[in-house]
C-alpha cells in the first residue's frame, strides 16, 4: 500500500486565468474566471459538410490530447502505480498531499470543459448547415458522436469533481457566459445518460470495424459505466448485456495480450482512441525507462504490489505481459506502448482503449452480485470469463455476496491495472478509506481556487475538505 500524506493547501492564490490558452491579467479588485473556450467559433465559420466534418474532427482530437492525461487520475493516487518524476503537481497526487491549485487538477478540469465547449458548438453549428452534401443521416450521426463525446467529458468531471455546473451552450463571448448553479452528482449523471440516450438515437447502425468514432454500442457501454457508478444495477447489466451480446463485433481475445493488436485489430476494443503515422502517441516516454527507450523518461512506475499480483499465476495468469523487466530489477509498463514499428503497428501509433469488453463483464458481474434479488451465478460466470482468458483458477461458487464482490473488486485491479480504473472504483464502492487510508472528505478532487474565488455560481464553496 502506497503512503497517502493528506497535507491540504487551503491558501488562496491569484494568477492569471487561462482563456483559449491566453494568460488574461485580472485587476487586484476583482478576479475573473470563465470556464476555457477553446476558441470562439466565428459567425457563419461552419457553413458546409466539409466544415462541419472539420468541426467534428477537431472535438475527437481534443479528446485525444486529454484522455491520457485525465487518465493519471485513475491510477496515480491509487496502489498500482507510484510517480518517480520531478514534478511537484504529480508526486502531490501520487501522495494525495494536493490543494486547490494543483495545476494537474485544475489542467484537467479546464481541459474537459474546453472540451464540451467543442462539443457544445458541433450540437449548435451542424442543424444550420444546409449544404446537400451533408445527408441528414450524416448530420444525425454527427451530432449522436458530439453527444457521446460531451456525455464522456461530464461522466469524467462527476467521478472526479462531483456534481458540476453544466454547460449546455457553446461560449460566443465573454458576455455569454453567465453564473451557472452547481449541479448535484445525481444530476450531472442524469445529464450524461440523457446525452447517451439521444446519441444513440441519431447515431447510424453500426459498422464491424470501426472502433475509434462513437458507435451505438460504445454509447451503450459508456451507459453500463455510468449506471454501474450511479449504482444502478438492472440498468448496468441491461446495457453491458447489450454489449457483450454483440459477438460479430466484440469478444475477449486469447491470450490476454493479444488484446493489444494495434490500432482496430482487436474485437476486445469497444472504444479506442487512436493516433496515427502523423499524429503519433508519446505516452510510452513516460513508463519506458531510458535504458530501454530512448528518450523514456520512466515516471510512472508499477508498485511492487502490483507487480507481485501480476506475476503470480494464480492472480495475474497471462496478465504478466503487462510488465517487463529492465536491469535485473526495475520493473515497467510494456504491453500498452508501441516504440517502434511492427508488422501491424508503425511506431508510436498504440491506441489508448477507452472501453474493453472485459470491463462490460465485470461491470456486469458487479451488478449481478450487488442488484436485488442477486443473480450470484451469472456474476460468477462473468468473473469466471475474464479468469478463464487470464488463464488462472476459476472462482469456485459460493452463496456469499460479499465474497464475489470482493472477488470482482480485486479482479478489476489486475485486469485493468494500468487503464485508470483503480482509485475510482474504490472511491465509487466506499473503499478508499480502507485500502488507501483517504478520508472521506478528500475523495472529490478540489475545484480550481481560482474558480471557486470568482464564479459566482459556486457561492464561494469548494468540495469537502478543502
């Protein structure tokens, strides 16, 4: 278990605000905060199908550029990954000693609303085109990959920052923004599952290939996500059986690692999100150490927890390929990152999988266990078929609830051991406390100070404990 050191920096600081990546230079009476733009889309900008498929373009590739980067949250507070960099904002998170100026935090949070700034302006532009080149099945779909995006971008602002203020309209100005009302956590997931419903309705049936543009079915799979957080159990395996059900387009791959085939060659991707020749990934640098990879930098580093539990054939079975060793000792990330080309992959094009089908499973073997009346065998098989694919013992059936939850809760931690799933998953179940040693009152990352300080739509309040 990781050290957790809850130092709290509760000290107001005034800086600069950032606005479409501009510093804007506040007067000491009064400070002003709006949430990021990206950049304000000109009158008459989006005018054709050629313009709006460039608008649509340019919102996939915001969520490219802060995916992974949002991603850290999931694992750096958590016990499979410990940071071995310089960089203060991250040891704090790696450490849980940060404050409300944490410029990883407040990065984040402003990236993600920058990003359903874009969103927003493609749900606003595309219903006024009407070049006849733009088919009105393409303009749906469109605007159903938009609302994916957008329902993406609240799921992630609520699991981390609770409830949030939602904003529903693209900024045209400085003058459009007004004091948004915080939502409650309950609402903000109400938001997002409204988006997924009507994504689903515009988006076109879906191909057996494409796995890096919003699908039916990767709406689908985001909805068992979001409902297993609410706590939503029918729901959550409603919709995970919907996906799982989908056996022409998704299964799971054996072995494990053959999961990780390059860019659209896997039936184990239900999301992905993907980099190409000349837009290229560089997350490798930071898990690659530099005797391995050149230029790899090796700040994050697996815990010698995980690694234990990885290379036991009992618990992490095939899943070893998810680690390698460098220097007799050191032990690193290997199987997501791409550093040079193979026959299927050109170098540093990996993609990053934001839905596997192995999370549907066990996203419905945890409603299984948890709904009522508990459906204990069918959430056994669930386990038992990541288990088979991992190639470790099955788990034995049992009439005790509680075991297979715990059974499920530990099988997420090897399974996805590096994909950003483990801190939140013991903040949604309750289990922070318990296994990381967090106080409740910090398990909502604090909103940026500066954003507290001067919208007025926050009343001057910030999350618990800060």
């Amino acid at each position: 278990m990781k050290k957790i050191h809850q130092i709290i920096v509760k000290n107001p600081v005034f800086a600069g605000v950032l606005l479409t990546g501009t510093v804007l230079l506040a007067s000491c009476e009064k400070f002003l905060d709006v949430k990021p733009t990206n950049s304000l889309v000109s009158e008459n900008a989006i005018s054709d199908a050629l313009t709006a498929r460039a608008l649509l373009t340019a919102t996939y590739s915001s969520l490219r550029s802060i995916y992974s980067t949002n991603e850290l949250f999931g694992f750096l507070p958590g016990d499979n990954v410990q940071f071995g960099g310089s960089q203060y904002q991250n040891i704090e998170l790696d450490t849980y000693s940060f404050g409300v100026i944490n410029t990883s935090i407040v990065g984040a949070y402003r990236s993600l609303y920058s990003l359903i700034n874009r969103a927003n302006w493609v749900l606003t532009e595309i219903p006024k085109v009407t070049d006849p080149a733009l088919t009105e099945e393409e303009r749906n779909n469109i605007l159903g990959e938009a609302r994916f995006i957008r329902a993406l971008a609240y799921f992630n602002l609520g699991k981390t920052w609770g409830g949030v203020q939602l904003q529903l309209e693209p900024t045209t100005s400085l003058s459009s923004i007004g004091a948004l009302k915080r939502s409650t956590l309950a609402e903000t997931y109400n938001r997002v599952k409204d988006d997924l419903t009507e994504a689903e309705r515009l988006l076109r049936e879906e191909d057996a290939t494409t796995r890096n543009r919003a699908q039916k079915s990767s709406v689908r799979a985001l909805r068992a996500r979001v409902h297993l957080y609410a706590g939503e159990w029918a729901e959550a395996e409603q919709y995970a059986s919907q996906v799982i059900a989908n056996t022409a387009k998704f299964e799971l791959v054996k072995p494990y690692s053959a999961f990780f085939a390059g860019p659209f060659l896997t039936k184990e991707s239900v999301f992905e999100i993907s980099s190409t020749a000349n837009n290229t990934a560089n997350r490798w640098s930071i898990w690659y150490p530099a005797t391995v990879a050149r230029g790899g930098s090796y700040e994050y580093i697996p815990t010698g927890e995980i690694v234990d539990l990885l290379n036991n054939p009992n618990i992490g079975g095939t899943r070893k390929s998810l680690i390698s060793v460098s220097g007799g000792s050191t032990y690193y990330v290997v199987l997501y990152h791409t550093t040079v080309a193979t026959a299927n992959v050109p170098a540093n094009t990996d993609p990053l999988y934001a839905i596997r089908i192995a999370e549907l499973y066990l996203i419905r073997a945890e409603a299984r266990a948890k709904k009522t009346p508990t459906d204990l065998p069918g959430a056994i098989a669930d386990l038992n078929a990541i288990r088979d694919r991992a190639e470790v013992p099955l788990f034995a059936t049992t009439t005790d609830a509680q075991a297979v939850i715990q059974a499920i809760e530990d099988e997420r931690r090897v399974e996805f051991a590096f994909e950003g799933h483990r801190w939140y998953d013991l903040v949604r179940t309750g289990r922070a406390k318990a296994v990381l040693g967090v106080d409740e009152d910090y398990w909502l990352f604090p909103l940026p100070n500066a954003d507290v300080l001067s919208d007025e739509g926050l009343d001057g309040k910030n999350n618990p404990g800060y």
